[in-house]
C-alpha cells in the first residue's frame, strides 16, 4: 500500500496541468499514487493526462463525462489505494518539501490533518500565507466544527484525509454540485472526525480567483441549487453533531453574506426581477431566514431583504458596502 493518493480533478487545465503536475515528480518521494480524473475536458487536457501517466510508474487517468468536481473527487476516492487521500487543483501547484510535510503531519494520529498554505490573488506576483487561525497540534474537533461551516478552512487541499475512514463508513458524496463543494465534501467526511491534527507548514501554492480554478463556476443560478444544497447538508451535520449555538449563529451568518453576494452577481447579470423572485420562491430560500439569528447587522439587514426579496435594495446595499471596503483597505 502507497502512504498518499493524490487527486487532481482536471477540466479543462491544458496550459499548466504538466507544468503542474512536474512539480509532484522533482520531489525526493516516491510512495505515492496520482490520480487523474479527467472531468469530460473539451481541450487537450485529457490527451496531456494520458501522456503523463504513459510516463508514470505511478499514475493513473481516469475519463469521465463532465459532473463537476464533488462527482471527480469521488471518481478519484473510489479508484484510491493509500493510506491517505490529499486532493490538488489541477491551477495550483506544490511547494518543495510537500511529500515532507505531509509525512510529517501523519506521524501524528488523527482523523484528518489540517496544514497551511501559500497563495495568491488572480495569479499575481504577491503571495500571502493562509494562516488555519489553529494552534500548533492537536486541537478540538469543536474548532474543526466551526472552521468547515464558516471559517476560513473550508477547502479540501489544505487537509489530509484517512482513506480507511471513508471505506470503513462507506462515505460518498453524491451530489454533482460544482458550488461551495469543498464545504459539502468537508461535512460529509468530518461527521466521523474524532480527532483533529494541525500542522504549521505552507507547501502548497494556490491560486486565489483562478479564472480556471475549480472553484470557478460560470455565474448562472445553478450557484444557488448548489448553495441549498449545502445548506441543508450543514442544517443536518448541526443537528446530528449537535455543534453549539455560537458555530450555528456563525454559520447562518456566513450563510447569509454568500446568498447575498450570488443573488446580486445573478441580478446584475441581467437576469430579470421576477425570474430571480421565481427561482428563490422555487428554492423556498426566504422561508428558512430568521433575521435573529445572524450575529451581525450587516448579516441582519441582508436577511430581512433577501426575506421580503428586495433585489435592487440589496443590490445597493451591497455596492455601498462594497466601496466601503474598498476605501478602508485603501487607508490600511
């Protein structure tokens, strides 16, 4: 058995999937497995898969219809053999000293490891270090709880995962949603989390705002399918686990400042007010807001408007908020 299966989704990542993907292979380790899951690519992508695994020892492809990632990163689960599972965007690339780290990290006993990473914003030259907010170590899986639903932590490729917990509870992930999936997936997995290891090290170089990332999603209103989605799953990981009144507020309230983001992108996309009005009566969105339950004023005044589905007043709101922002990072 190799220690680590990695899995990359790949859609469409023709310019720099090898270039990538090359960095895995200067690493001084070899107890690996890659797995590629070429998600019904219409480029070159799965042509340049084929030709890396014809070159790997170690590599497998795997072509697929188009299902969106959550249904890739099963794909690629299903077709894993190591002892732990790391997920990478096919956009991102690894840092020198990955494998390292990642050894490092599983010397500890845990359900799911948590590591820093460095990124940058839209492919530009300043990079940043994405702090994880934890103490070096063993933390609380209340943290961990709090972290997936509305912190900072919620992506798949700053963790590693126990494959033998997956099999052994038969964890699947069967909705083909291409929004917030990370969370989605999270919430699936850490409903068997016990214990929680987290490492301070930054080996993994993502792009924030990729233009071909795989958190980038055409803006339709498939986003808010997705979204409900999440939502439901999250309202019944919270009430399963029984997560504390603080990480529920939390949640509602994170809830909350994305439903108004995609709203107001679809709105100004052009889509019109009653076509808007439909899809959120279809989804039953305003029926699940209680303005009492975010922990910000902020949170409470987009609650109440998405509630009475006043569009342009939100669209407003946001756009004053918005320069707000703007002006305040300026002055920092």
């Amino acid at each position: 058995m190799c220690e680590f299966s990695v899995i990359i989704p790949v859609y469409n990542e023709e310019k720099k999937l090898k270039q990538n993907i090359d960095f895995l292979y200067k690493e001084d380790y070899s107890n690996f497995e890659l797995i590629l899951v070429d998600d019904g690519s219409t480029d070159c992508s799965g042509k340049i898969c084929d030709e890396i695994c014809d070159e790997r020892t170690n590599c497998k492809v795997i072509h697929k219809k188009n299902g969106g990632c959550v249904d890739a990163r099963q794909t690629g689960i299903n077709a894993a053999k190591g002892r732990y599972i790391v997920f990478i965007d096919a956009d991102d690339h690894i840092l020198p000293g990955y494998f390292s780290s990642l050894c490092k990290a599983v010397m500890n006993k845990a359900d799911i490891y948590l590591l820093n990473s460095v990124y940058s914003e839209n492919g530009s030259k300043e990079v940043y270090v994405k702090d994880t907010d934890f103490p070096h170590g063993y933390v609380d899986k209340k943290i961990l709880d709090k972290k997936i639903l509305f912190g900072n932590d919620t992506t798949v490729w700053n963790k590693i995962y126990v494959r033998k917990l997956i099999v052994d509870n038969n964890i699947v992930f069967p909705e083909k949603i291409t929004y917030a999936e990370d969370v989605y997936l999270n919430l699936r997995y850490s409903r068997f989390v016990r214990t929680v290891y987290c490492q301070d090290s930054a080996k993994y170089f993502h792009v924030h705002g990729s233009p071909t990332s795989v958190v980038k999603n055409d803006l339709c209103t498939t986003r808010l399918k997705d979204m409900d989605i999440v939502y439901k799953e999250a309202c019944s990981y919270i009430s399963d686990m029984r997560v504390s009144d603080e990480v529920k507020k939390g949640f509602f309230s994170s809830y909350i400042f994305i439903l108004a983001r995609i709203i107001n992108d679809i709105y100004l996309s052009g889509i019109g007010i009653m076509q808007l009005k439909d899809i959120l009566a279809n989804l039953k969105i305003n029926k699940r807001l209680h303005v009492s339950d975010c922990d910000r004023i902020a949170g409470k005044i987009y609650a109440y408007l998405i509630y009475r589905k006043n569009i342009r007043l939100l669209s407003i709101v946001m756009k004053i908020r918005n320069k707000k922002n703007i002006m305040k990072k300026k002055g920092n």
